[in-house]
C-alpha cells in the first residue's frame, strides 16, 4: 500500500467530521431563536424584534391539559426537508387560570410560536397585502402544519391580511368543536381560534388565541404587539 492510500482513511474522517457540525446547524435553525424575556405581563424577543402584552394576571406556562394541546406538527411531510431538523419551538404559552385547574368549562389560551419556514419549500411570507397567491399558501402551510386536539368539525379559515409598521400580517380566524374532559365527563366543546402571523427576520412569527366565545376572545384581540424599530413605538391591536 502506498503513502497517499494509507492517509485516504483518514483524511475522509476530517473531511466528514468538519462537515458535521455545519450540518447539524443548518438542521436546527430554529434552536438559533433565543426564549426571550418576560417581566411582568410582557414578552420580549430582542432577536425578533418586538413585545407582546399579553392580558394581565394570566399564568405563564406549558400546554399540559389535552383541549390545550394546539401545536406546530414539528415533522413537516415534505421529503426535500432533512430528517430531524426542527421546524418550530414555542416561545409563550399563557392562560387565564393555571393549567389543570377545576372550571366550568375551557380555559382561554394563547400561545406563541416561531417557525422555520425553511421547512416549508416554495412558500414565502407575502411582501403585500394585495398577492393573494402568496397569502393563500401560507395560509394553507399553516392550516395543515397546525396540530389540534381532536376535532368533530372545523369551519373555513376567514383572512384577513393587513399592513401595519411596514409588516404584512395575516390574521386567521375560524371556529372549532373540540372534546374537552373533566373529571367524570367529556364534552364537546365550541371553540373560536384567532391565528395572527408575520415574518420577523428569516422567520415566521405566530400567536394562537383559544377561547369558548366572542367575549373572551375579544379580549385576547385587543392584546398589543410592539416593534422595537418603530419610532415612535408603533402597536397593532391583534382585532379582526
């Protein structure tokens, strides 16, 4: 064996190795997003850009009952997206009473999600409010990467996009019928959902409301966000 076959082995080992951890990067992007900060009733993301006042007294968590258990499907179906790169992480999740807590009935809910949108191939956030095509597909992306309790029936997504603080945002709302469980019963439950959405950075920003009625999800829509780049501070009030 010659001098230049003994050292191929090893040279492919380096090679393999120095490209490992690039790889292993570029698979979890989502982990790059920092959890951010929360003082008082407001969350903070210095890395997205911008707060959000979520309704005071609420309890800051993690969804554990299963009526509570709305969630990016973190396993897209697309075969081009590299097997076990991560496609979301939730930022906040909050609601009115803590989790588990004995009520009459559902608890309202919000809860913040970021999303790569890398691992959505030939969708990108819309740069307008008048192209529908792109407002549809992401839409669409959404609609079928959301995970749900289990569903008896679900109305059509009513959009609405908007421009605000030079942001194309996406506001979604439709109504759901969920099994919720108590201690000795299970019921069907009337939910209504508000999804808001828009791009900060190279990724996708999302806030889900949950609530049983209008009067509470009202509430949750009258909730700000604040852009740190904005001068003055410019808000948008998440109503539909």
């Amino acid at each position: 064996m010659n001098r230049t076959s003994r050292w191929l082995p090893a040279l492919m080992l380096l090679w393999i190795s120095a490209l490992a951890p690039c790889q292993v990067q570029e698979n979890n992007r989502i982990s790059q997003i920092s959890d951010g900060e929360i003082s008082g009733n407001t969350y903070h993301s210095r890395q997205l850009g911008f707060s959000y006042e979520f309704p005071a007294g609420w309890v800051v968590g993690k969804a554990t009952v299963p009526e509570h258990k709305f969630e990016w499907k973190d396993v897209p179906a697309e075969k081009n997206v590299p097997k076990g790169r991560r496609c979301a992480r939730n930022l906040l999740f909050v609601t009115e009473h803590p989790e588990g807590m004995r009520t009459d009935g559902f608890v309202p809910m919000a809860s913040l999600l970021v999303v790569d949108p890398n691992c959505i191939p030939r969708v990108t956030f819309p740069n307008s409010v008048g192209d529908r095509e792109a407002v549809e597909r992401v839409v669409n992306s959404i609609e079928a990467h959301l995970d749900t309790p289990p569903l008896k029936n679900r109305t059509p997504p009513r959009v609405r996009p908007v421009e605000y603080a030079g942001r194309v945002i996406l506001q979604i709302s439709q109504s759901m019928s969920v099994s919720v469980h108590d201690t000795s019963t299970t019921t069907n439950e009337n939910l209504e959902i508000s999804i808001t959405a828009m791009q900060a950075q190279e990724y996708w920003v999302i806030w889900l409301f949950v609530t049983a009625n209008d009067s509470e999800m009202s509430k949750l829509k009258a909730t700000k966000i604040f852009f740190d780049d904005s001068h003055p501070p410019a808000t948008i009030t998440n109503k539909q």
